[in-house]
C-alpha cells in the first residue's frame, strides 16, 4: 500500500494492477479523505488508515472503510501523523496526532487521549 495525498494506492499481484481508494462524499464506507498521513499494518493483518479527517479501518472482503472521525472539544477534526500496535497489548494502538497522543482500544473501539504533564 502507497499512501499519498490523492488516497492509498494498493497493488494487486495476481491482477498485476494498482487499485485506488478515494474519498467519496457521497460515500460514507470510502475513506473520509484523501489526505492519507500513514498506512499501517497490525499483527493480525488489518490495516489501519490515518488520514487528515480520522482513523480507518478497510475491509479488504468489499474493500470499504469503517471510520472514526475523532473531534475535540474545540471541534477540530483528528490529524493522524503515526500509526504504532502497543507490543504488549495488541489490543491498543498508538496514534500520533495534532491532538497528542492517542490510545485506540480496538476491542471495544475507544479512544483515550493521553495527557503528557507539563514540566
């Protein structure tokens, strides 16, 4: 997978071809935008999508997206910079953001924001 600013390019090797994922506004399982920041892969083969808009999940069986587009307080929209799985707990994914750090439980699909004390 090849993530850009125009989506996620993905080849497909028995097709000998790329397939592209876009946002589509009049779609809500595509992504939620083509700003792609990372792509990542976890230990179970799911690949996560942090973009400029939230957090995505593909489904690669219909190739959708299912989306948490994250919003704060001020009702600024989730950046996602990095995407990391806690090596420990492969249930928590580690989300580097405009907003600071995040915890994704993928279990139960919640968010923790972690607050780093200030000096």
């Amino acid at each position: 997978m090849v993530s850009t600013d125009q989506g996620i390019n993905r080849y497909d090797y028995r097709a000998d071809q790329f397939f592209r994922f876009k946002h589509d506004p009049n779609n809500i399982l595509t992504l939620p935008s083509n700003e792609i920041k990372r792509s990542f892969q976890d230990s179970q083969g799911r690949i996560w999508v942090g973009s400029i808009n939230g957090l995505s999940l593909l489904n690669p069986v219909n190739n959708t997206f299912k989306n948490w587009l994250f919003k704060n307080k001020t009702e600024s929209g989730l950046v996602i910079e990095d995407i990391i799985q806690d090596k420990e707990d492969s249930d928590i994914l580690w989300i580097a953001s405009n907003l600071g750090i995040i915890q994704f439980h993928i279990s139960d699909q919640s968010f923790t924001q972690i607050t780093i004390p200030s000096d």
